[in-house]
C-alpha cells in the first residue's frame, strides 16, 4: 500500500499521481502521520514491511539509486526492500532491518 502523508493532497491529486506513474496497489492518505509514525519514517520515499500481527520487519531505502539528496546514480546497485521482502518471504531474519533513506522530509515525521 502506497502512503500520502502530505495534508495538502487531495484525492484527486493522488489519483493523478497513481495514473501518472502507472502504480495500481492500493493507496491511503495519512494526513496526521499515525502511519508514518507507525513505520518509523520521516523521509519520502521510504519503505515499511509488517508482518501479519503488526511487527515492523524492515523500513528505510528502496534501494541505494540515490546517494544524496539530488545526487542519483543511473541505476540501483543494492535493493534493499527486494532483499528484505525475499528474506521474509523465505522465513528469514532481515539481514539489515533498517536502512537510511534519502528523500524529501515528511513535515512533522518523528
């Protein structure tokens, strides 16, 4: 599920962003942060895996492309979330259960 926690979106503007992008997961707004609050995030984007009963597995990059704010590489080199979610999926301990993201601050996040 994909989390908008800027107030000042609007569902119309999610739903552009969806489109725009072609992304068809779910997506939730959380205007008040309980989920980013939850998932121990404060940047954009930032990932979070869960398990059934509510346990933070994993949260921080998707993968290393960005290795400062405006600074990319053109492409990936470690996937984080892939290997977090591979690691899960097989019954295993996530190796490196958090990660630095780089991104744009999420106002009022921690």
């Amino acid at each position: 599920t994909l989390v908008y926690p800027n107030a000042d979106d609007t569902v119309e503007e999610i739903q552009k962003h969806l489109q725009e992008y072609e992304l068809t997961c779910p997506a939730v707004r959380d205007p008040k942060h309980q989920l980013v609050q939850l998932a121990k995030v404060s940047v954009t984007p930032e990932a979070a895996v869960f398990d059934p009963s509510g346990k933070l597995l994993y949260h921080g990059r998707i993968d290393n492309r960005y290795v400062d704010f405006g600074q990319a590489r053109s492409e990936a080199t470690q996937h984080d979330l892939e290997k977090a979610v591979g690691a899960i999926l097989q019954g295993e301990s996530v190796k490196q259960p958090t990660t630095e993201a780089i991104g744009c601050s999420i106002a009022g996040a921690l």
